[in-house]
C-alpha cells in the first residue's frame, strides 16, 4: 500500500456533516488537521479535541490571516449556506451570497496566494435537474433552478477562475452522524407517525459522509485536478425508495405513500427532479468508488438507531 504524504489540510466548516467527518478522517489517516467555523468553538468532543481556528469566511482578511499562518497544502471547503428553502428568502439572499460566493472566493485566494490546493465541495443543483440522464462533471449545461444552485455555481466559477490546483465535488443527497439529513428526519417523524408521503419523482443517490470523506482524503493527495461526482454506489432512486429502505433497515413499521412533488406541495425552492450523477470519472482517474448506499445506510443506522 502506498504510503500516505504527510500533508497540512485545513477544513473550513467543521460544524458541518462533510467538515466534521474530514476532520476524523483526515486525524485517522495521521495527517495534520486543523478545523475552522463561524462558532467559537466545533460541536462535537471528538473535533473540538484538535485543532480549531474561528473563521469567519465572508472576512477576506480574516480568511488570509489565518490562511496564511496556518499555511496548509490543502484547504477542503465545506463551509456553506445549505437552507435550500431560506436561501430563496429576499432577507437571507445578501448572506446566502455572502457565504457561498464570496467566502469560497475568498478561500481561493488565499490559496492562491500560499501555494495550496483547493478541495471545493458543490452539488448537483448547479443543473436544471431534468430529463434522465445522468449528469457528467465535465458538462457546462449550467441552469440551476434555485438561488442555492445559483451560488454553489458562481462558488464553483470562483475557483476555477482563481486556480489550477482544484478539486470541484459535486454530492447529493448528504447523509451523516454530524447534524440534519432526510435519514435522521424520517427516523425522527417514525416516532409521531405511523404513516409518511414521500416525493417519488425525484430521483438520485444518497451520499455517506464517512465514505465521501475518504475519497476525498485519497483525492487531495493527488494532482488529478478537475470536477468530480461522488454519490454512493448502488445505483439511483427516488426519495420515497430511501425512506422504505430507511424504514427496512431500521426495523420500523411505517407506511410510506409515494407521492409527486406537485402533490407533495409545500418546499419553496425547486427541486431537481434529475439528480443522477455520472461517477465514472472517479474509476478513470484512479480513485475507489463508495460503497453502495444500502452499505451505507445499515451502517448510520447501526449506530443511530
């Protein structure tokens, strides 16, 4: 087995489910972490144990000071504005930009500017989510339906715009241990209702922080730049097919109805319908799939539930 390099990473946005697991993957693996977020502090024991810079990234100077004294090979961005639905809000529309645009550019150049690698983690809202066929990272059909894919895509343009040394990661669906996901919702509703109606026309594969978080370590060690898709394995399904898995293996009897998303109602913000991935980028150049999302899905649940 290759040995691993012995690199500096700096994460910003611990408090987040991708951030925090990097951080246990990245301390793991023997690199040297250091964690940043808006907080005073991480959220959790195991984060708040290493290192910890409060980071405030919509402040440039404040993104080049610390950048610059902590002076990492890499910087994995996972900091973001993810409220889909707030994001579309007038009132939060000036910090949803601020946060998601400015700060990653601002990250980028301070990148720039130390020499390091940029990891830039986007989603597959940058495109207009229709038709079936799954999306490739090397597309340019840019249309996102919402202001949240709006500024994932103009953080995507700062990077690219600003360096040569990227990697730009689009995932979907995110499911961890480290704060809210559509898996600890449905497991929470279980609890007040015997029966669920769940969107069947949207489709695409759940992604699993832990296994996203060691590609993504096994990516930065790499000079193999350029977008990306990482989702789990196991192929595509609709919301309402993850909820009965959910359900499955979690032993729980809920009855789950299929519904449209016109049905459904109620979400502010568009929704793609399309959210298939393309991943076959990753084997081409190298790196090891995730696992299959039912794989991943037992595992949350055997230490959720």
């Amino acid at each position: 087995m290759q040995k691993e390099k012995r690199m500096t990473v700096f994460v910003a946005g611990v408090n987040g489910q991708l951030g925090h697991d990097v951080m246990l993957e990245l301390q793991n693996r023997g690199f040297t972490a250091v964690g940043s977020d808006i907080a005073d502090s991480a959220n959790t024991p195991e984060i708040a144990a290493l290192p910890y810079e409060k980071l405030d990234i919509t402040d440039a100077s404040a993104v080049n000071a610390v950048l610059s004294r902590v002076h990492p090979d890499v910087v994995v961005h996972c900091a973001a504005w993810t409220a889909v639905d707030a994001a579309e809000d007038e009132a939060n529309k000036p910090i949803v930009y601020a946060v998601n645009v400015t700060g990653t550019a601002n990250i980028a150049a301070a990148c720039k500017a130390i020499g390091a690698k940029m990891t830039y983690i986007s989603t597959d809202y940058v495109f207009d989510g229709q038709g079936s066929e799954p999306w490739q990272p090397d597309c340019q059909s840019y249309a996102p339906q919402n202001y949240y894919g709006q500024t994932k895509l103009e953080g995507e343009r700062a990077v690219a715009q600003t360096l040569t040394d990227y990697f730009i990661v689009r995932i979907a669906w995110v499911f961890g241990p480290n704060g809210k996901n559509f898996v600890k919702t449905m497991l929470n509703l279980s609890k007040t209702h015997d029966t669920l109606r769940v969107v069947c026309d949207q489709v695409g594969t759940p992604t699993y922080t832990p296994d996203l978080s060691r590609l993504l370590v096994d990516m930065l060690q790499t000079d193999k730049y350029g977008y990306y898709h990482a989702t789990n394995e196991g192929g595509y399904i609709s919301w309402y097919d993850f909820a009965v898995e959910i359900f499955k293996r979690a032993g729980m009897n809920v009855n789950v109805i299929p519904v449209t998303t016109a049905e459904y109602g109620l979400s502010k913000a568009a929704r793609p319908f399309n959210s298939r991935l393309d991943k076959t980028k990753l084997v081409q150049n190298g790196f090891t799939p995730l696992p299959d999302w039912k794989e991943a899905l037992a595992a949350y649940v055997s230490l959720n539930v």
